[in-house]
C-alpha cells in the first residue's frame, strides 16, 4: 500500500523555490517506494487564516491542517523570513493536533536568500517538529537563492541532500508503527 505523504510548502504564491524543494523530496522518496502524495501551498489555505480557533478556519485550510494530521510522512518547507520561518507557516501548524504528529517522518527544508540562512532549519524547524514529538529526518535540505533556478534545483550538493533526506524518510516510514516488518530470520539461522 502505497505511504500518504503530505509535502506541505510555506510559500503565499506560485511558483517558489520552497515548492520545488518539497517536490523534489518527494519525487526522490517516489523513486525509493509507491507513495500517495498531496502537495499544498500555504497559498492553497485561501485568505481568512488568521483566526483564533481551528473551528474558524477556512474549509481549504482545514483540509490542509486534515491532511497533515492524516498523513504516514510529512516534507515540509518554509522560506526564510527574517531569520526564521514565515509566520503564516507557523500559524497554520499551530493548529495541527500535537498527538497527531507523534513518532510522524518527517523531513525538513527550508530556502532563503543566501548561506546567512541555512541554519534556519536547525535552529527553528527542527525545535518546531521536535516540540511534537514527531520523527525528523536527520539530513535536512536548505537551499539559497542560486541552487533552484527555473524550477529545478541547479547545485549538485543540494540534490545530493534531497536523495539523502528522501532515503532516510523511507526507512522512517519502514520503521515507523504500523509498518510491514521484514520477515523474521528462522531461529536456527539466529542462534549460529
């Protein structure tokens, strides 16, 4: 049965840099094993998020806050906004259940203007998904402004890190509960 992932991209419109990361996260972890995947933009949350209750929101940013919390895996993205995640992004996860995302794979990503930026992952995303107890991938991908141009991801280095990010999301998801163990060795091979 083909892994739910979610590939959720922080960005307020189309086309972004962020997308193109998610999206090649996940069209490597698709090479790796069958996967459902959705992808969303904040832009598809649709204006009216900034609400105080999840019971207000919007019907197209419940169905992303749903997916989320339904999902098997999670690659999520931001850009960098002053030295951290876009506020936009942040609201919208605050509304996701926390014991929704416990043990959930996830890998992280995040684009920005340039080197300054990088550490935005560690430093802000990993503390955000790690605050739900949910399972990060331990390569995470940033790129800046000159390592995606037109829609593809142009430096060796940052695809080397997606097909990193995206190998170990699938052994995330084969560990993760619920997952089809391999089969168990017979026990004369065990006690040799």
């Amino acid at each position: 049965m083909p892994a739910r992932i979610v590939a959720f991209s922080g960005n307020t419109h189309r086309p972004s840099r962020t997308r193109t990361l998610v999206e090649a996260v996940a069209a490597e972890l698709s090479r790796l094993r069958p996967i459902d995947l959705k992808v969303y933009d904040l832009v598809d949350a649709g204006t009216g998020i900034a609400v105080a209750g999840r019971s207000a929101l919007p019907l197209p940013a419940a169905r992303i806050v749903e997916g989320i919390e339904s999902a098997d895996a999670l690659i999520v993205g931001s850009p960098v906004y002053k030295g951290s995640y876009a506020g936009l992004f942040k609201h919208l996860i605050d509304f996701v259940a926390p014991e929704a995302l416990i043990g959930k794979p996830v890998v992280l990503t995040a684009t920005g203007g340039g080197p300054r930026h990088a550490l935005v992952v560690e430093h802000s995303l990993r503390p955000l998904f790690g605050f739900f107890s949910a399972q990060t991938a331990p390569t995470s991908v940033y790129a800046g402004d000159t390592e995606i141009a037109e829609g593809r991801i142009a430096d060796e280095i940052v695809r080397a890190r997606v097909a990193q990010a995206a190998a170990e999301l699938a052994r995330l998801l084969d560990a993760a509960p619920g997952a089809v163990a391999p089969a168990a060795l017979p026990v004369a091979a065990v006690a040799r």
